[in-house]
C-alpha cells in the first residue's frame, strides 16, 4: 500500500511538471505587473510633451436624482513611438515568424504551429534566461487569445514564454526555427507580436522592461491599427 501511494504521488508531480513544460521554451503566463529591475536601461525615456497623446476617459455615474460626468486624461504612448524606442533597445525581438510544421488539423497535436521570435543581445551581458510576451491576431486584425499546446482554458490575450538556459552571448541572436508551441485550436490566429519582458544574467542580475506595461495596454486585446 505504501509503494503505491508512492507511485501515486510521484505520477501527479510528474504531471505537474510535464504542464508547465508544454512551451519549446518553458512557457508560462505572465502578470502585467513587472518587478523593479537591477540593472539599469541606459535606453530608457520617459515619455516627455512630444512622444504621447493626452487620452481622456470619461466616466458617467447616474443615481436616482443626479447624473455625473467625470473627465480625465492620463498619458498614453503611440504605437509608433513605443516601437520606435523599443527598436532601440540592446535585448530586443528582431524578427518574428508564424511557423507552420503541419497543415492538417490532427497532424498538429504532434507537430504544433510555433510563434518564433528571435532575440538579440546588444547589451554587455552573458543573458542565461530570457522571457518574451506575445499578442495576436486573425485576418481581420481583431485580437484573438493564444493558447499553447494542451492547454484546455481557452488562453489569455497575452502569453509569455521563459527562454531557460538560452546562453546568449553579446552580439548574438537566440530563437530561430523554435518558439511557442500553439494549441491546434488556435485556428484563427493570423499575425503577432512579440517583446522582450525581462532577462536575467549569469551573474544573479535581472531587468525588466519599462515599456511592458505600455506595450500590454496597447496591444492586448485590442484592434490592431495599421
């Protein structure tokens, strides 16, 4: 009785395990809410006069007797502008690719379409681990959820994937002709984009991307303006 309640309890770990494992990357969903960093983006800018709008929100409250209209605005980066200053960035995506490893709708469930993102290091550090955001869309340009392989809660409008012991050196670029395993449900899924969200060093120090946030409001469930 006592090996079999072994066997048991080692089978749920293993099933544990073999879940979070299911991304060519050791994927995982990530929280909009990013820890500080310590390593500092010598890139990084705030967003003075010239590089946001002035987005108003308007909120109306009706009671009973009265009716309230509450209007404020709050700074909102373009798309343009947010791409732009990513690009400049030292760890970044360069080029990303929806790959196709087999057509038929079985023949996925072994061989899994795969959002590819290749990452470049410019920046002076040895990375170890990388973690990179994607969104999507279908034809239309309308946002469509992003589920990966055997995963069964219908997937979130951004997903994230750890790149564990990617190894890249500077000057070096990691991620070509691997990437994201997709659920064969993702039918619809057309276009994507991608972001570098954090990295860590083999020296123990992390940074977190500042325009994470930014990037996820824009994109995230939203029409995909050309």
């Amino acid at each position: 009785m006592k090996r079999v309640r072994i066997f048991a309890a080692g089978f749920l770990i293993f099933s544990f395990l073999l879940i979070l494992c299911s991304c060519s990357f050791d994927a995982g969903k990530m929280s909009n809410n990013m820890e500080e960093s310590d390593i500092v983006d010598e890139h990084y800018q705030d967003f003075a006069d010239k590089e946001y709008i002035e987005e108003e929100t308007t909120v109306v409250t009706t009671t009973a007797t009265t009716t309230t209209v509450t209007t404020t605005t709050e700074p909102f980066i373009t798309s343009e502008k947010l791409e732009e200053m990513i690009k400049n960035q030292d760890v970044r995506v360069v080029s990303t690719e929806l790959i196709i490893q087999e057509e038929s709708y079985g023949g996925k469930a072994a061989y899994p379409d795969l959002l590819s993102a290749v990452v470049r290091n410019d920046s002076d550090y040895d990375l170890k681990n990388v973690v990179v955001a994607y969104v999507a869309w279908d034809k239309n340009n309308l946002p469509v959820k992003i589920a990966e392989q055997w995963e069964f809660d219908g997937g979130a409008y951004v997903a994230a994937c750890n790149f564990s012991d990617a190894n890249i050196v500077p000057g070096s670029e990691y991620g070509k002709g691997a990437g994201f395993a997709l659920s064969r449900d993702c039918r619809t899924l057309h276009q994507f984009k991608a972001i570098v969200v954090s990295f860590e060093t083999f020296e123990g120090g992390t940074w977190t991307n500042p325009y994470y946030n930014y990037w996820v409001k824009l994109y995230a469930g939203e029409r995909l303006e050309k």
